[in-house]
C-alpha cells in the first residue's frame, strides 16, 4: 500500500517550464481514496482589506477593542461568532486594520480561502508535523485579525486522482519532501532555492535505492 503524501511538500523539478508550476513549492493537505489536493505555497498576491472581505464575505475586518482575549458564544454580537487576539489602541475609537497577512495563489481550480498555520487551537486539520490548516470562517477571522499567530492565507488549490500524482511524481515532475514549518512559512522567494537541493537528493536516493538522501553524499 502506498504511503500516503499528505504533509509532503512537493518541489517542481528544474526541468518544469509552465509558469503556472516552474520553482513550485506545493503542499499536500489531503488525500483519501479518490483525490489527492494540495496548494501552492509560493506564489503571492497582493494582500489588501478589500479582497480578503470579498473573499470572506466579511464586512468587518478590523480588530476588535475588546481587551478581553476570548468570548463565548452566547457573548457575541449578532452574526458574530469569534474576535481576534489583539485589542486596538487606546486612543483608537474605530478599531485597526487588519494586519498584512501572506496571500497566496493556491493553484487554478476554484474553491474556498484556506489558512496555514501552526496554532492547534484553529485547525480544522493537521497536515504535517505543526502545520495545521484552517477553513472555517471563524477560524480564518480569528487568524487574519491576530497579530501573532503567523499564517499563510491560500485561494484555489491543485488535484489529482492518486494514479496521476504517482505518474508525475515517477516522471520526474515533482520532488516530494516531508513538510517542515520553516519550509511552509519560509519567504516566497527562498522557497524553492532552499529546498530544491534537498528535494532532489531525496528522490535520487529513492531512484537508485539508497535507504536515504543522506547517502547520496556518499556518491560524490
């Protein structure tokens, strides 16, 4: 039975040109019997108020000034059910802005804004050792409004049927490498040059049956 790849990264090889997927970084956030899903981790859009609350359909996305950390549910303001972390400033009587979040292209088909991120408090779900994602919405507001959990915000995603990853991964197409949180949360632009080398060293020693890629330095 085939290990399953959730919670690897998958590193485009050199040899990809699509600009869509040439120096790719993308994470595998679920497979089951029939679909494998990931996300692309380095491809970033310009993050602004307006586009995460038509994302959202949030009309409000400033920071709560509530001091107080937590309210239940029966506390909330109609139509609300969470509240950020963080209280605005003292002499602010409108709140603040949200704080810049990480906006990222996922992939080209369509579906719902998802978080990465490594507060268990928010996941929905695991995937990788701390790397937790979020898709509820009251997880996502919670996460966008607070100024110290970090996160990375992700629209649209990649999906394959298992066979069709299996196929691409033995073609040479992608390098899978178990995910690490400084990989996911590294910047866009180091991504992909700081994990290639490693990527490659891997599926090389799984081509020539070395136990590990530590043993490809054996070779040179």
């Amino acid at each position: 039975m085939r290990k399953s790849l959730t919670g690897q990264l998958l590193v485009a090889s050199t040899t990809v040109t699509d600009p869509m997927y040439a120096n790719s970084v993308c994470l595998v956030v679920h497979e089951d019997e029939t679909r494998v899903i990931g996300v692309i981790l380095n491809r970033p859009i310009e993050p602004n108020s307006e586009a995460l609350r038509t994302i959202l359909g949030e009309t409000d996305l400033s920071i709560p000034r509530s001091p107080s950390n937590r309210f239940s549910a029966g506390e909330m303001p109609e139509g609300m059910t969470t509240h950020g972390s963080e209280s605005a400033s003292p002499n602010s009587s409108q709140g603040l802005s949200p704080p810049t979040r990480s906006l990222h292209f996922g992939g080209p088909l369509s579906g719902p804004i998802v978080a990465l991120h490594q507060a268990s408090y928010y996941a929905d779900a695991e995937t990788g050792d701390g790397i937790y994602v979020a898709a509820q919405k009251d997880h996502l507001l919670e996460l966008i409004r607070s100024q110290n959990e970090p996160c990375r915000l992700i629209v649209g995603h990649l999906g394959w049927n298992a066979e069709e990853l299996e196929a691409e991964i033995e073609g040479g197409i992608w390098h899978p490498v178990p995910a690490s949180v400084n990989d996911v949360f590294s910047p866009a632009r180091e991504m992909w040059p700081g994990i290639i080398r490693r990527a490659t060293s891997t599926s090389l020693a799984k081509w020539i049956g070395l136990p590990d890629a530590n043993a490809v330095g054996e070779l040179n």
